[in-house]
C-alpha cells in the first residue's frame, strides 16, 4: 500500500512562494491521481489542486489559480505543488492525498471523497 508524507511548509512572506512535495512510498505510485487539501482553522478541508496520474491533467481551486502550480515526478514518487503570491489566507497545514489505483469511482479529481491514502500535513504560514 502507498504511503505520503508532506514536506516544505514553513512561514513565509505575504507575496512570497514555497514549495510542498509530497513523497510516496509503495508501488506503482504512477498509477495514482494525487490531490492537495487544505483546512483552515474552523473551517471544512477545501481543494487545493491536484493531477491525474500521467501527469497530463491538473485542476486547481479558483482561489489558487494562477498562483499554485502542481507537478509529478513519477520516476522520484514525488508531486510537488508550487506556491507563489502567497496570501495570509493561504495560511493553514496542507495535505497531499492519493486515490486508488485505476481509480473507477464516482467521485472527480476535486472531491475529497475521492482520496484514501492522506498524509499527515505541513504547516504554511504566510504574514508579513
């Protein structure tokens, strides 16, 4: 079974940029689509992006679009989700997740639900 483990968040400065990764263990790790999360304090855990598992579709939440960018390295087990323009609002711990393998369920690319395996977060904190 895949395993992921976030990395990269930290605090950084309103207009700054970071980088997560998020690194999978397992096999066959280029047949799962991975998603970012995000669940601000108080709030429901909301899409962020994520990417189908050639890598040649990805799909972003409106309040990041433009600003966040998600890549995978399926020969590194990795998917990155770059981060720049950063927002106080983007403050809160990110999540990366990954659905089954040949995934056929009812659930799209954006919806939580379709997600099994989660990582435990990294924490980003944007201020000036």
């Amino acid at each position: 079974q895949v395993h992921v483990v976030e990395s990269g968040g930290e605090w950084v400065q309103t207009g700054g940029s970071l980088r997560l990764s998020c690194v999978a263990s397992g096999p066959d790790f280029r047949n799962y689509a991975v998603g970012w999360f995000r669940q601000p304090p108080g709030k429901k855990r909301e899409f962020v992006a994520s990417t189908s598992t050639g890598g040649g579709h990805q799909f972003y939440a409106d309040s990041v679009q433009g600003r966040f960018t998600t890549t995978r390295d399926n020969n590194k087990n990795t998917v990155y989700l770059f981060m720049s323009r950063l927002k106080p609002e983007d403050t809160t711990v990110y999540y990366c997740a990954v659905d089954s393998p040949y995934y056929s369920g009812p659930y799209s690319y954006t919806s939580s639900d379709r997600y099994s395996i989660w990582g435990q977060g990294t924490q980003v904190t944007v201020s000036s």
